[in-house]
C-alpha cells in the first residue's frame, strides 16, 4: 500500500506539486482584484494574471426556492436513492440558521431534474425551543433512513446567532420510513453532543460506517446493518494535533483502492486547510488527525470515490474564511495524491433576505455516485437548495 506523505510537523501533504502551485496562483490572483491591486484583465500585462482553475459543466436542478413563508433559511442537504427514487432531505427554517422550530424537509424526483413539492417530515417547534438539524439520508432499498440531531435552543439576544442551545438535551434521532410517505421515529440512538452531517456508508469490509464528533472529540460511528436504529458502536480517534478544533461532526470519508480510509475534517480553529485521519484496519483505529495542504475556507467537504476507484473531494477549496463563492471537485487515482481540480460554481450570487450565520455562496455539499456520473447537492447562499449533475468521464 502506498503511504501518504507526512512530512514534518506531523503535517500531511496530499497536493501534487503541480496542483499546489496552481491552486496558489488562484488565491493570489483573487486576491489582487479582490483588494484593487489589479482592476482589468491586462493591468500589468498578461503574464501578471495566472488563468483560473478549469471549469467543468454542472448540469443544475433547483429543488427548493427559499422566499417567504417557504422559510429563507435553506441548509445541511442530503441524497440518497430509494426505490427507483431520489430523495433529497435539508433542514428549513422561517429566516434565521438553526433556530427554534428549524424543520427537515424532503422533496422526491424519478429523474432529479424535476422535483416534487417539498414537505416536512420532522418539524420542529418554536414555542419549546425544538429544532432540527437534517444529519443523513441512508438506504438499503427496503428502508430509507433519515438521521438527524435535535437540538433546544432558548432565544438570547446577548449571545451570537441570538440563541443559546441548552447542551444535555441535544440528541441523534433516526427516523425510518419503508414506503417513503409514511415515518417512524426512533429518539436517542446516540447522546447529548453526538454529531453527525452526512449518512454512514459501507466499507470494503461491509460495515456501516460514519465519521463523528461527540463533546467536541473525533469519532467513528459504526451502525449494525440489521438493526440500524440500536445504538451505534463508538471508535474514538486521537486527539487533533496543532490546535485544530471539530466541535459539530463535519467530516467525510472514503476509501482508497488499496483499502487505506482518509477522513477528512473541517477545522474551526481557522486554519483553512483540511485535516485528515487515517485507518489501515477498517476503522478500528485511526492515525491523529493531521494537518493537510489542502485549502478550505472553513466548510463542510463532501469525500468519496466513483466506482472506478477514483477518489473526490467536493467542496469550497479556496483559503479565505467564509468565503464560499466557489464549489470545486478535486480528483486522486490513489486517494493519497490529489493532482486535478476543476470548479464546479463560482457565478456571482449573494443572499435575497438577510438571516443570522447565513453566507454567500454554494455550500454544505452531498454527493451520490453512479456509473458515468456524481449528483451533488447543494445549499445555495443557505436559501435555496440544488441538485447537480455531473458526467465523470475523462476528469
């Protein structure tokens, strides 16, 4: 088996030299428009502006239109295929990002170019303090299993965001459902401050598994395919090095062609790069997280692999915090080395209707491989949420 390069500082690179260098070049360029250094195309000559990262056609599907009574606040897509059906889950909330009575939502799609009307599944309640964050959407073609985390929050406007969340009662609910109409609720498959964005995937080893956080700490979740909603087992990870903070469970996963798994971290402390945690024994245990090259404006990242065993990452690879006006794919033959990135959106966008933690930009992707293609969605400025579609061959 190939091993990824750790070089010192227990730092990880996984950039090739050539797309390290480009991917400086963007930042650069960028940052000498965005601060008035150059104004045009030819200010200082052609040579003084480098060329973009390349474009790659995204075949775009709105599926949810945030306006008015909808709910301006749109979030936390997820993906999955039941029954000959598409399934698409994200959190809805009246105006403000995670405040009380927050909903998950589910549209559905034959075809994922037109989408039914979107209805909520698991509301939330404003008078108690009840919200919703939508944390998976899982299949196994006889169920459809819907994993989130409800949370109470009292409203406080003297902290950020205007709400404070009362820790203890926050829990991982499932929520499964064989028909796709009708929903049964299991509470408390896992405690307080257990945390999870996207739905457990099988490992070439067959179990169920996803990456985590609980009390802030790095987690593996593993599920019993025969009785998903007991408890899943729990496999802590070590302790992040450099500082490097996990608090709310945005990681994601794959597995490369030699069977090494990469779980990637988005970092709060500010970093801008990735982290990434790796096991060579199906996850029983797991290297420390470690710092990597790869560039992130403090996001949530989508990981996986197409079954041609090339491995992606999705997500706002751009070193700016909060700045997620550009959704890139990047590409690895080994899961180890990154070599080619392409930007899936970066067409100017900006909020209609003001919210609390609301951000500019395509954001919070999910992903669903299939032969010759990867569907992706997306949040859309945390109002309006869409599918994409994109032909894998030849990138």
């Amino acid at each position: 088996m190939d091993k990824p390069r750790i070089v010192e500082s227990r730092q990880m690179s996984v950039l090739s030299p050539e797309l390290g260098e480009a991917v400086r070049r963007m930042r650069m360029r960028h940052a000498m428009f965005e601060n008035d250094c150059f104004r045009t195309e030819d200010d200082q000559g052609p040579k003084s502006v480098e060329p973009e990262l390349p474009r790659v056609k995204l075949e775009r599907n709105r599926v949810y239109t945030g306006e008015g009574e909808a709910g301006t606040y749109n979030h936390h897509s997820q993906i999955a295929r039941f029954q000959g059906r598409y399934f698409f889950a994200f959190s809805n909330s009246e105006v403000y990002e995670d405040y009380p009575g927050q909903s998950t939502m589910i549209a559905v799609s034959d075809t994922g170019s037109e989408w039914s009307e979107a209805r909520c599944v698991v509301p939330g309640d404003r008078e108690s303090g009840h919200l919703r964050w939508t944390g998976g959407l899982y299949s196994d073609e006889e169920r459809l299993y819907l994993f989130g985390v409800a949370h109470y929050a009292t409203l406080d406007a003297t902290v950020p965001g205007m709400r404070r969340f009362e820790w203890g009662r926050s829990r991982l609910d499932m929520h499964v459902t064989s028909d796709g109409d009708n929903w049964e609720a299991h509470e408390g498959i896992a405690g307080d401050k257990t945390f999870i964005f996207e739905e457990p995937r099988l490992t070439a080893a067959g179990r169920l598994m996803c990456g985590a956080t609980q009390d802030g700490h790095p987690v593996a979740l593993f599920f019993d395919p025969e009785d998903m909603c007991s408890p899943p087992a729990v496999v802590p990870m070590p302790e992040p090095e450099g500082g490097a903070a996990f608090p709310y469970g945005e990681t994601s996963w794959y597995q490369t062609p030699e069977g090494l798994i990469v779980m990637w971290f988005r970092d709060e402390a500010q970093s801008l790069r990735l982290f990434a945690a790796l096991s060579e024994d199906g996850g029983q245990s797991w290297s420390p997280p470690l710092l990597t090259d790869f560039p992130d404006s403090m996001s949530r990242v989508r990981a996986g692999s197409l079954p041609d065993g090339r491995c992606y990452l999705v997500g706002n690879a751009y070193a700016k915090l909060l700045d997620r006006s550009k959704l890139t794919i990047a590409f690895s033959d080994d899961g180890i080395v990154f070599d080619r990135m392409y930007i899936l959106l970066d067409d100017p966008t900006a909020q209609r209707a003001f919210g609390l933690l609301k951000v500019h930009g395509y954001q919070y992707p999910v992903t669903l491989a299939e032969e010759g293609r990867l569907l992706i969605g997306y949040s859309v400025n945390k109002e309006d949420i869409e599918f994409g579609v994109l032909a894998t061959a030849g990138l």
